[in-house]
C-alpha cells in the first residue's frame, strides 16, 4: 500500500535504535547542561535519548510483526563505541553527540539494511545522538569521555507530533 495515502499520517513512526545504559543517559543529560543554549530550543528527556540505525517509517502491526521476526534471525556480536564529538549540525538545526567510527556499529548497520530492505545500506548515514533540535547555533562543550558498551539494538514505535512525543520498545 503507498505510503502517502492519509491514513498512514496518523501512524506512529517505526525505528531501529541503539538505545544507551540508563547511566550513559544521564551522562549525556549532564554533558548538554554544560552547554550554551538558544531559549527556544526542545531537549528530548534523558531517557528517550538514543542513536537511530534505520527509520522505518509508517508500519502497521503486522508489518511490525514481519520486521521483528526478520530481526530475531540477525546474530551480532557486543561492541563498545566511545563517544567522542559533540556540536550543532546547521543544516538540520539539531546539537548531536557522535560516535568514534566502528566496524562493530558499520557492520550492525550494514546487516540491519540487508535483514530490513534486502540491499546495501544508503550511504550518508552519520550515527549519532541527539541532545537537542531546533538549535541553529550554541555553545558545545566538548564531551567528556564517554563509553558506550551496545549489547542490544530495538524496534520501537513512536508517537510524535502532533500527539505528545512517546517512544514504544517492542
């Protein structure tokens, strides 16, 4: 069924994420406070803070049951990734956290686009975390560091705007 028939507007939007140990979290939370912000920038809560492997768009249950059951077949092995660059991406307005590149995080983003969408990842795709939107400029601190031990990766769903933003781990 296309994607651009009305109905799929009200759809909450489906995600492939790492999703960082609640301690990493909150040393994220605690590396934006050191920043300078503009006042009308939106900060996601701590605990939605994540790195995106594959947006999947509108899919309903029983597309989210195909996705899950093509995933459960996906054997990857645990990696740490050491965060290590933090700033303001001008051309979308958003302050990100971004990883060290990793074979481990290349090759689980690789197999994810295989198991998914049968191809080769599209190229341009940054890992990172996002601290903040609606930010076209401010003040980053350079990021402590930050190690991040990934043992797991999730499918969730995502209510957001206009509704009141919510993330579902399936």
């Amino acid at each position: 069924m296309p994607r651009d028939l009305p109905m799929y507007a009200s759809f909450p939007q489906a995600y492939v994420w790492l999703r960082p140990p609640i301690e990493l979290a909150e040393a994220l939370d605690a590396h934006r406070k050191h920043w300078w912000w503009p006042d009308d920038c939106e900060f996601p809560h701590a605990s939605r803070l994540h790195l995106t492997l594959h947006p999947l768009g509108p899919l309903d249950d029983a597309e989210l049951d195909q996705v899950l059951n093509a995933m459960s077949a996906l054997r990857v092995h645990a990696f740490d990734l050491d965060l290590v660059w933090s700033g303001v991406w001008t051309r979308n307005a958003i302050a990100v956290v971004r990883p060290r590149e990793h074979d481990g995080l290349t090759r689980l983003h690789a197999e994810l686009s295989r198991c998914l969408h049968g191809s080769d990842p599209v190229r341009g795709w940054s890992p990172h975390v996002t601290l903040a939107r609606k930010v076209p400029r401010a003040g980053a601190d350079l990021v402590p560091a930050l190690r991040w031990p990934v043992r797991e990766f999730f499918l969730v769903r995502s209510w957001l705007r206009p509704h009141r933003v919510r993330h579902e781990v399936l």
